[in-house]
C-alpha cells in the first residue's frame, strides 16, 4: 500500500538530505517528493509517498521524530485530503492532430503553454488519477518529454472524503 507523508521540518540546509538517507539506510524508497515553503516563516513542507504496510510506515515516523530539524510527521493516507500534482508534457503534434490534441487537453482543463509546428506542451494540474488519464489518452500522439511534480496534499477542514462522493455518484 502507498502511504502520503506530510512532515513539517525547519527550514535548514541538509534537513532534506537526512531524510533521504533515513529511507536508504533502511531500504525504502519515496516514490513521490515535493518540497517547498510551509505556513510559518522558517519551516517547508515535504510531502512524501512511500510503499509499505501500516507498521512500516509507523517505524518510518517514529524515525523520522528522532531526526533533529523534523517538527511533524503525519501519515494522511486515510484522511480526507486536497491533492495535487503538476505536470508538463510534450506530444507529437502536426497540423493533422494538433485540433484533436488540443480538444483532449480542454477536456481534461488542461492548457497548451508552448506550441511549434510538430509538438505541444501542454499543463496538467489535478489529482494523481488525472495524470494517469492524460497521459494514457496522450499517448496515441507519441510523448517527447514529461515532467511531474510530486504530489502535494492537505488536510480537508471540512472532512469531506471526495473519493467517497465519488464512488456514491457512481451509485445513484
């Protein structure tokens, strides 16, 4: 099972670095790594996905407190959350297919943000399960480049679950 870690950490240099070597000593690998600046001055955000069951991933934050800048660890795989991720791709694009590539990136409330004569770049913002869409649906027209973020999260205040709203509209 993948697990999404948010941990707080104070903003200092090397932090991120004991946190990788913390995985590799014990053989674990993040799949997904996004960094940046939290909501108080001097502290960032990292927002990790891990592979492993419940107790793994409970030792991984249980070692991750003994670290010195680590401020917050919290496993949000269960909890409501807003997630995101950004992701830049290049296709294939002629004057053939360029109208039908482009009518797939609206479809998907994506944007074209470079265009040449044979390919588009296109900007995807969304859920982890957008990217995959996408770029399956992409994919006819031959992927030159892609770049993604990793995924971002936080917690929902509200509480609502819309993965659990999902599967009650499939219902009805």
């Amino acid at each position: 099972m993948k697990h999404t870690l948010s941990v707080l950490v104070e903003d200092e240099a090397g932090v991120l670095t004991r946190i990788a070597a913390l995985f590799a000593r014990r053989g674990f690998n993040i799949e997904s790594l996004a960094v940046g600046s939290a909501e108080s001055s001097g502290v960032s955000r990292i927002t990790m996905v891990v592979p492993g069951d419940n107790r793994t991933v409970e030792q991984l934050t249980k070692q991750l407190y003994k670290l010195i800048n680590v401020l917050k660890v919290q496993d949000v795989t269960g909890t409501p959350c807003v997630e995101r991720e950004l992701m830049l791709i290049k296709i294939n694009a002629t004057t053939s297919n360029r109208a039908e590539a482009i009518e797939l990136a609206q479809v998907f409330r994506a944007r074209v943000v470079d265009i040449s004569e044979e390919t588009l770049t296109i900007e995807v913002v969304g859920d982890p399960g957008k990217m995959v869409a996408i770029i399956k649906m992409l994919g006819k027209f031959g992927i030159r480049e892609l770049a993604r973020t990793g995924k971002i999260s936080l917690v929902r205040d509200s509480g609502v679950n819309t993965e659990l709203l999902k599967t009650l509209e499939l219902k009805v």
